[in-house]
C-alpha cells in the first residue's frame, strides 16, 4: 500500500507542511471562538504561522532556481 503523503523518491511532498500550518490555524482559531464567540486574538499567531511556516515553504519549493 502507498502512502499518499509522499513522493516516488520517499520525500515528503511540497504541499505537506502548508497543510500541517492550516490545521494549526485552525486548532487556534477554533479555541478563539470557543472562548467568546469571535475572532479577537487568534489573528496573531495565525498571521505569524502563515507568514513563516506558509511563506518559507513556498520559499523553499519555487525560490530555488
């Protein structure tokens, strides 16, 4: 059986850590909620999550020429 998670050469594929980055702003943007209802302080390290674990990621995979 194959995992789909990875590539012929065994790698993980370059898509893995943004989906890994999406679920832990939405772990956070979910207890936000929880708490009172709306989104009031999640918005930080959300926007810090996308910025450096999103960012770098793609950095990495279309930045190297």
């Amino acid at each position: 059986m194959r995992d789909e998670s990875t590539n012929s050469s065994g790698q993980k594929k370059w898509w893995y850590q943004i989906a890994v980055m999406i679920m832990i702003c939405i772990f956070f943007v979910g207890i936000d909620v929880v708490q009172n209802g709306r989104i009031t302080w999640s918005v930080w390290p959300v926007a810090a999550v996308l910025f450096f674990g999103v960012g770098f990621t793609l950095l990495n995979k279309f930045g190297r020429e």
